[in-house]
C-alpha cells in the first residue's frame, strides 16, 4: 500500500524508479488503500471499489523495460435494469512495454491493419514507470459499462391509454385512405 493522498488525474499512482530494476527483473505487487478506492471509484463513475490489486513482473528487454502481470479488482455498481447493488470482479492480464522518449519517438509509425502488431511502447517519464497509473487504465477497461444482476432480463413496456394508438397507426389510416385520387402514369 502506497502512504500519498491520490490526485484525481492519477489517484492510484505507483512509480517504480527504472534504475532500481535489477538486471535480472523484479516483481512488484501492490493495492489501492481505502482513499485510492475511493478516488478510483469516483473518477470511473461507479458506486465503489472494494478491492484493487496489482501485481507485476518487471524485466529489462532491449534497452526497454516490459511489464509483465495482471491487475485485479472487485467493482460494486448499480444494475442497469432493476437499479439494484451489485459487485463484479474484474481480472485483466497487462503485457506492455515502456521505453525512453528518444528511444520510443524513434520507432517508426507502422499502421495496424490487421491488430496483429504490438502496441507503441510507454513512456518512461524521469526516470520511472507508473505501475499504478498503468494498472488503473486496464482496471477501468474491465468494467462492465451495463452492468446487470444475474438472470435479469430488460423488457420494454409501451403503455398507451387507445390500442389504436401505436407508431403504425398513421400508415394504417394511409393504407385505408378512399381511392379514387390522383392517379400516377408508369414510365418505361
């Protein structure tokens, strides 16, 4: 658990200074506290985090360091149909790269055609990588943005005071309009 307050443009904030890394890698593991949650919860729109952990394995490749791991969390929402409390776990896998900008503005652009190339390499910003920052994007890629209680099913119901009365009557008053108007010629 981190000691800082969290700041709302990055409210669950883990650095890891990339000179500290030994050569051979380094795991790292580490939760939201309770202020964290509550912060990650406000800025993702949901009613509360209860639990948000990461963890991840850090090794040196090519001048760059990849960040290997999985970030977990369980999500108390709301669910879009009966409005009732809810709690979904999330458990998203994280495989990324971070480099140095010299390093990473040097990389030519590809275009993706096919989503089968990797993804441009992060940042590393002074020195360090945020870990935090990191797991807190794919935590909020994991949640459910419709989420609803198990065997809860939407059922739309129109109630209208004349069974007349529905989107279609007006065609139906059309179809059953006298004949006997204009009449349209048919050009070949």
């Amino acid at each position: 658990m981190s000691g800082h307050q969290p700041h709302r443009d990055n409210p669950w904030s883990h650095p890891v200074a990339v000179a500290k890394i030994p050569a051979a890698g380094s795991h790292v593991t580490f939760a939201a506290n309770a202020a964290e949650r509550a912060a990650l919860a406000e800025v993702a729109g949901v009613r509360e985090i209860l639990e948000a952990q990461a963890s991840f394995h850090l090794t040196h490749v090519r001048g760059a360091i990849q960040a290997r791991g999985r970030v977990s969390g369980l999500i108390g929402q709301d669910c879009v149909v009966t409005l009732e409390p809810l709690e979904n776990r999330v458990e998203e896998d994280i495989d990324i790269i971070f480099a140095e900008p010299d390093s990473a503005a040097a990389a030519p652009p590809k275009v993706d055609i096919d989503g089968d190339e990797p993804d441009p390499p992060e940042i590393i910003v002074n020195g360090a990588i945020d870990l935090g920052r990191l797991a807190t994007e794919m935590l909020f890629l994991g949640i459910d943005p419709y989420p609803r209680k198990a065997d809860v099913a939407f059922t739309a119901t129109v109630e209208t005071s004349d069974p007349e009365e529905h989107p279609f009557a007006a065609l139906k008053a059309l179809q059953q309009a006298p004949k006997g108007g204009p009449k349209r010629s048919k050009k070949d």
